[in-house]
C-alpha cells in the first residue's frame, strides 16, 4: 500500500493534466474545421506546441509525454519498458535499412529510451553492449539468420518476440499486478490478431507458429489446434474469453485488418479507463501514457484525412476510443 | 506490598499512559493523514496554482484527529491535577488509560483512511473546482467515526 501511496503526488499532477487531453468534443471540433490549419488551432489551444510541420508536432508532444511521466513519477524506470517499443521499431528499420542498402530515417522513432544516432551507431558498430540482454540476442539472431535466408520477415518475428519477452519479463520484477496483466493483454491481443492475419491470407502453420508469443492467457497450442479447422471455430473458442468484442467488432459487417487494430486499441483503452479514477498507484500514469498515444494516433488520422481531404465520416469512424 | 504501590502513585501512571496514547496515537495518524493528502494536493496545485484554496481545506481535514487526542489528553491531564497530592487511586488510573483508547486507536486509523479519502476527493477538486462541496462531504463520512470515539472517550472519562 505504502508503495500506492506513493504515487499520490503524481496522481494528484495526472489529474489536472487530463483536463487538457483531447476528448470526443475536441475531436469534433476538429473534425468540423475547414482547413487543416483551423485544425491545428485547436491543437495549439489544448497545449501543443507550435512546430513548422505537423509530424514535429506530434512527435514533440510524445516526448514531452514521456518525460512529464518519468519526472513525476516515484519509479521512473516503469516507463522505460515501454519506450523499449519505439526502440525496437528502430532497430528494425536500422536492421531492413542495412539489409537493403537504403536510408529510411523518416521512419524513425524519435521516443525510445535510446537516441535514434546512438543505436545507429550500435548497429553500425555491432556494440550491443548497453542493450538489455534479450533485445540484444535478438538482434544478434537476426543478422544470423538473415545472413543464411535472407528472408526479411525474420527481422519482425525475432524481434517482436524478444521486445514482448522483454516487457513481460520487466512487468515481472516490477510485481504490480497491474502491469503484470497489461503484459499478458497486449501478448494476448498480439496473437490472436497474428492468428486471424495469417489465417486470413492462407499462409502456412510454420508462420504462425514462429509469428505467436508465449505468455498469453491463451496458450500457444490452442491457437495451433484451431488453426486448421474454420475461422467460426476460433471465433466462438475466442467468444467465451475477455476478448469476445474485439472479434464482435473486426468482424461486424466483414472483416478488415483496420477494424481489427482499432477494436484492439479500443480493447485495450477499456483495460486501462477500469482504473483512471484510482487515487493512489500507477494506474493512473499508465493509462494517461497510452491514452495520449491514442490521442497522437487520432490527432493523426485527423490531421492526414484533412490534408488528403477525406470525407469526416470516415476520419470519424477510424478514431480510436479516447482515454478522456 | 499495596501500601507501596499506592504511595508510588501508580494511578497517576496509568493516567499519564493513557493521556500519551490518545495524543500519540492520533497525532500520528493525522500526520500520516495529512501527509497522504498533502502529497495528492501538491501535485494538483504544481499543475494549477488556482486550485490551492479547495485543496488546502480537503487537506486539513485529516487533522482534526490530532485535535481530538490533545483534548482527551488534556481532559486526562486535568483529571490528575484534580485528584491533588495523593494522587489517583489504581482503578481510576486504570479506567482513565482505557478510557484514552477508544480517541487513540480509532482516531489514529481513522485520520489515515480520511486521509486517502481526501486525496482522492482533491482528485475531483482538480477535475472540477465546483465539486469541491462532494468532496468534503465524502471525507467528512470517515470524520464521524473519529467523533464517536472523541465522544466515548469523553464518556468514559467522566465516569471516573
């Protein structure tokens, strides 16, 4: 309890900080500008900063987020272990990069816990010293394999499964229930979402079995078991679980690999809205982190819709849940 | 032998005992109290200097424990100074120190759990400065067990 209490001065600082986040009504109220930068407006009004482009815009809010949570925060560490995510994204660019001869920077993530330059070099240099232990085997597996294989969609699967086993193992020591829970969540959402990709484009069991990651509530063999038999089969295996409306929701009048990510975020938004109001612990801080990367990834999918000049109903229909 | 004890004065120990435990014990909890709420406030009001007033009352209310153990402590205290020389006998030194129980315990468990209440009251005032009234009235419910107790204690003294 007394490791709760703790947060209580960062909870108190959430509290306030979510009265500026983005709700429905500051979504509309975009949506309805005219111009993109009647849209902006709005942005800057909710506390964005100003920047020249867009994208810069919102890749400074996410760094600003990261940083606001590990300063208030009594275990700042916690926050790492996402930002590992955007890091590994990097290294997989960096690896596609250096596999193919090409440059793709725009591609790069900015709010890792690693400076984008410095894992270039630890690419570059083969120095994976200062990685964590499970990212860093990964990585040495990729360059292995592809080396024999050549085959670009190992660099994905090796190094998925090495940042899930990465946040499953820290959620571990960090022995709070609650992030112990979204580990298994997110692996979970991660391999049915694998399953139906797969299943849907008829590709092979060996994919799959390479693609899923242990760790879930629903072990790997199932997904293995079902894999032959029809989809409706999954379907109702899935319908007597937690994870019921997500396969309600992708596959509600057809399914589309979109309505599945969305039904995915909006799963997980629920997850995470359970334990908003919580006064003491780091509830609270998670779900005001993914909540403004919800609300970044919305701010986007406005923001690209009115420049391409995309009808708002349909902008309004990919919006995710927000957190607010 | 009873004669010995009686001379010590040892029913003006138990009463002294007794007029520490309702003040220590409560006193502690309030600061705890306090404290739990306190940290809740500071982080609304580095966020919005504005709310400082709303939250500065839900903050102080966890106090009023400490409040209560300083006057059975000190309705304790008057008791012994009444008695004069020879002091107070056993049973009422004994009766005196049960009767700071009921103020110490539960105005020490009290003024924590009123404490938690307020920081998550100060989390509505950071929402919405209006309902500030709620959260009053939510942390005033666990005030009222503190009130019972002051009031047994004040009971039990005067029967002595």
């Amino acid at each position: 309890m007394q490791r709760e209490i703790n947060y209580a001065y960062a909870v108190g600082r959430i509290r306030v900080a979510e009265n500026a986040m983005l709700d429905k009504n500051k979504y509309e109220r975009m949506i309805d500008q005219p111009s993109v930068d009647d849209c902006l407006r709005v942005l800057y009004e909710a506390g964005y900063q100003e920047a020249r482009e867009y994208e810069d815009i919102l890749k400074n809010e996410s760094i600003k987020t990261y940083h606001y949570l590990s300063q208030i925060s009594p275990e700042p560490d916690v926050f790492r272990m996402f930002q590992y995510k955007n890091d590994t994204h990097n290294i997989k660019v960096l690896l596609k990069d250096e596999f193919s001869n090409k440059e793709s920077d725009h591609l790069l993530l900015e709010n890792g816990s690693y400076e984008v330059a410095s894992l270039k070099v630890m690419i570059r240099e083969r120095y994976f010293k200062d990685l964590p232990q499970l990212l860093k085997e990964a990585i040495l597996q990729v360059i292995e394999q592809y080396s024999k294989t050549k085959d670009p969609q190992i660099i994905d699967i090796l190094l998925d499964q090495a940042y899930f086993r990465l946040f499953q193992s820290l959620s571990t020591t960090t022995r709070n229930a609650y992030l112990i829970n979204l580990a298994r969540i997110q692996i979970d959402m991660t391999n049915i979402s694998a399953f139906i990709r797969i299943k849907s484009k008829m590709e092979d069991l060996e994919l799959l079995s390479k693609v899923l990651i242990d760790g879930g509530t629903i072990d790997k063999k199932e997904y293995s078991r079902y894999f032959q038999e029809q989809i409706d089969v999954f379907k109702e295996k899935i319908a007597v679980t937690a994870y019921a409306e997500i396969m309600e929701q992708s596959f509600d009048n057809g399914f589309n690999i979109t309505k599945l990510e969305k039904a995915c975020d909006n799963f997980l938004m629920k997850y995470l809205r359970k334990s908003k109001n919580k006064a003491f612990g780091i509830e609270p801080l998670i779900g005001y982190m993914v909540g403004k990367e919800t609300e970044i990834r919305n701010v986007r999918i406005i923001l690209v819709g009115k420049i391409n000049h995309i009808d708002n109903d349909i902008i309004r229909e990919r919006l995710r849940t927000s957190y607010v | 032998m009873t004669q010995y004890i009686v001379d010590l004065g040892l029913g003006n120990v138990f009463a002294f005992l007794g007029a520490a435990l309702a003040f220590l014990l409560a006193g502690i909890g309030s600061s705890i109290g306090v404290s739990i709420a306190g940290q809740a406030g500071s982080g609304v009001v580095a966020e919005d200097t504005d709310k400082f007033v709303n939250v500065m009352i839900l903050e102080a209310l966890p106090s009023t424990q400490g409040i209560y153990g300083f006057v059975i402590a000190f309705m304790i205290i008057s008791k012994i100074t009444a008695a004069g020389a020879g002091g107070l006998d056993i049973p009422s030194g004994v009766y005196l120190l049960m009767a700071a129980l009921p103020m110490g315990i539960v105005g020490m468990f009290s003024a924590i759990y009123q404490g938690k209440v307020a920081a998550a009251s100060i989390g509505i005032v950071a929402k919405r400065s209006q309902d500030m009234v709620k959260g009053i009235i939510l942390t005033l419910m666990v005030e009222l067990f503190a009130i019972f107790a002051i009031l047994v204690s004040i009971l039990m003294i005067g029967r002595v």
